[in-house]
C-alpha cells in the first residue's frame, strides 16, 4: 500500500483520516456511547448500548491481539503500559472523566460526532475539553500533576494483565491465551444474551464495526507507521489529548506537522457530518438555558483533566487500552464508570429530594 504514497508518514495520515471518517460515520448511524448506554440502564433498565460497548471491546481485543500474532505489532509499547502508574490519578482522573461526561451528555468522542450532526453545544464542549486537557498536559496544571504522579506512583513487575498470570509460573503464550480465552468469553456471553441486542443490527454490527476500527488504528500506525528511521508513535482510536492537538493544529499549523491523532479527529468529524446529511438527520442544535451552557463547560472541563490524569477516555481507556490488555486501563475505565455513576445517582437523588 505504501508504494501509492510519496512514503510511510503519508500512507499513515491518508489511511487514519478513513479510519476517522468510518468511526465518524459508524457511530453517527449506531449512536454509539457509553455514556447512553449507562444512562439508559440507570433510567430504564434498558442495557443495549451498553451491551453495544461491551461488544465492541471484545470485538478490538481479539482483533487487536489477532494483529499482534499476524504482525508482529508490539502492543505493550503503547503509553497504556505504565511500568510505573499512579493508581490513585488513574482512577480519580477517569471518575472526573465519568462525571464530566454526564455534565457535558457526551464523551469526548460522542461530541465530535455530535458536533458532525450540527450539534453547536458540543463546540463547546469540544474547545473546553481540548484547551484543558492541555493546559493540564503542558500548561498551567502540568507541574501539579507530574509532582503528584511522582508521589503516588507504584512500581510493577508487568504492566499487562496476561503479564500478571504468567507471574504463577505459566509460559507467557499460555497466560496471554487463557486471559483471551476469558476476557472474550466474559464479554461476548454478557453482551450477546441479551435478545434485544442480537435484535438491532444497527447496535451490534455498529459495535463491531467500532471494535475492528480500534485494531485498524494499531494496524495503520504499528505496519504502515513502521520504519527504521521515522516510525510513528503507537497509537488507536482516542479523543482526549487528539483533540487539543488538533485545536493547537488550526492554530499553529503553519509551524506544526500534521499527526495522526488531528486526522482522525477530523475525520470523525466529516464522517459524522456525510452520513447524518446523506440520512437528513443534519440538524443546528444549541442551549437551551445558561444553565444548560454550564454544565458542558464543567463538563468539558473535567473530561480534559480527568482524561490526561487517566491517560485516556471512554474510548482511548475503555477500548482501545484494553484492546492491549493494559492494566493500567482496567483502573481507568474503573474510574470512569465510578464517576459516571455517582452523577447519575446524584442527579436521581436530586429529582426525587
């Protein structure tokens, strides 16, 4: 495929902007979220999309793995793999994560499509995401937080969660085989004994569509992305430092390189943007209160901290990461569930005080 393109990073950017537009357009057409998916749950016992999310992950972990095995791609070189993480900012950064995304009704991915959808309140919800999720990575709340990660980080003597079987003893194939084995399993039986799931094709095809997309980004960055002297960093589908990225990108790009992680975003956008205007589901939509309007703004705020504190989002953390069977993501998805359902919990109390 390479020889199409002048070189390596070309093919990358070429092939990560198509793997944008299919996400933009998959999750515009199955409204894929996490977030809707606990909502849902929490409000009316109805579980699909969570389900649909869970589906997903299964379907990237095998797919994932599976690319390991045929290509050899070295998933433990991602930046999931903390040899030395800090438990505590994992998870309280993905409970922020959790409870931003209720505030603002959408993660950081759901608000790019969203945002492809003609929906002008997750503009703002993007823009405060971005510029906090860099001000907390390089800015004004980066020396903060590297002091704290310096306080409570804990070394590991692996950083995967196959790695912690083969401490027993076990040969590392058996241990990476048999957590496959259980981790698929567990997944896939939960979220497909459900009838009304198996029912949607828009959920379930939606999600695995969404699950192979996450083993297509290790693919473009881990085989195209390879080269000896320029390679590209590692890396999926995830939308919480890409999209302050792409914000200093429109700002800069006359002195900046174009990334893989700004493409993508972009190309979630357009995605997203084809098939609601080719489905007639293209629609301006804006706040209908300031009370409205505050809430995205804590909203977008908290997932820009809590996404850097926790190396990632719903779908960096909760997909792509686990697709690498990083420990490190099993705290942060944990966080991000945590904080998620206490605002809901909080709001119900809300309700009927």
């Amino acid at each position: 495929m390479i020889e199409f393109f002048e070189d390596h990073l070309q093919a990358v950017l070429w092939s990560g902007a198509l793997l944008g537009l299919a996400y933009g357009a998959a999750a515009q057409w199955s409204r894929f979220c996490l977030y809707r998916g606990l909502s849902n749950r929490w409000q009316s016992g109805d579980s699909i999309k969570l389900r649909a999310f869970v589906l997903a992950m299964a379907v990237a972990l095998l797919s994932s793995q599976a690319l390991h095995w045929l290509f050899g791609i070295d998933l433990t070189q991602t930046h999931y793999h903390q040899r030395s993480p800090s438990w505590p900012l994992l998870l309280g950064g993905g409970m922020l994560f959790g409870y931003g995304m209720h505030l603002a009704n959408a993660c950081g991915a759901r608000s790019l499509v969203l945002l492809g959808s003609g929906n002008l309140r997750s503009l703002l919800v993007l823009l405060v995401l971005g510029v906090s999720a860099y001000a907390t990575l390089s800015g004004l709340l980066a020396h903060p937080r590297i002091d704290l990660e310096a306080l409570t980080q804990t070394r590991l003597p692996t950083t995967s969660i196959d790695g912690l079987i083969s401490l027993t003893g076990l040969s590392a194939s058996l241990s990476k085989t048999l957590t496959l084995l259980v981790l698929a399993g567990l997944l896939l039986f939960w979220a497909l004994k459900n009838p009304a799931l198996r029912q949607s094709p828009r959920d379930w095809i939606g999600a695995s569509l969404i699950g192979l997309l996450t083993a297509g980004g290790w693919w473009v960055t881990g085989v195209l992305g390879a080269d000896d002297f320029d390679p590209v960093r590692l890396g999926s589908l995830t939308f919480v430092q890409p999209i302050g990225e792409t914000l200093q990108f429109s700002m800069l790009s006359s002195g900046m390189k174009l990334s893989f992680a700004v493409v993508v975003v972009l190309g979630v956008i357009m995605g997203s943007f084809a098939r609601a205007l080719l489905s007639g589901e293209f629609s301006w939509q804006g706040y209908e209160s300031p009370q409205q309007m505050q809430r995205g703004i804590l909203g977008g705020l908290l997932m820009g901290i809590g996404g850097v504190l926790s190396l990632g989002c719903t779908l960096g953390q909760g997909i792509s990461g686990f697709s690498t069977l990083a420990l490190s993501s099993i705290a942060a998805l944990a966080g991000i569930l945590i904080g998620a359902q206490a605002a809901l919990w909080l709001d119900s109390r809300k309700t009927t005080a």
